[in-house]
C-alpha cells in the first residue's frame, strides 16, 4: 500500500506531505479515535458472540481466583473463577 491508500482516512496522504499544505491535526485525531472506537466494538461483539460475559467497568484482582469490578452506575460485582 502507499501512503495515499493507507493513510487517506487519517488525512495522511502525500499532498499533506508537502510543507506548503497545510496538515489538520484534529481531522487525523478524530479519524484515528473513530477508527479504535471500531476496533473496540468488534472486540466486544466477538467477545459477546463467543459467550464471554462482559462487563464494562474497572476491575481489581482480590484474590486468587476472584474479581471486584466497579461498574459505571456505581454497582460493585464481585466473580469468581471456577
């Protein structure tokens, strides 16, 4: 791939290349967070598809086979592997 193919869609191409052009940072930044935003999404419905549960919240390790995770509403859960 070039650099036009690969990079157009972060506003990375040739002509931004050129000292002459002006280059928009905000356009690559929000390009690049739309496209790991995807990424994420996908992780998370192959995860789902797989059976995995998913819980979208902060975790801690509290013992040796278990968790506590903070979820966003404030709700603590706590699991334990079998």
């Amino acid at each position: 791939m070039t650099l036009n193919e690969d990079g157009s869609g972060y506003n990375l191409n040739n002509s931004n290349t050129n000292l002459n052009k002006a280059f928009n940072w905000n356009s690559m930044v929000n390009n690049v967070q739309r496209h790991i935003k995807g990424l994420n999404l996908d992780t998370k419905k192959g995860l789902m598809n797989a059976g995995v549960s998913y819980y979208n919240g902060r975790a801690a390790v509290t013992g040796p086979n278990e968790v506590q995770i903070e979820l966003a509403n404030g709700k603590v859960l706590t699991k334990t592997a079998r």
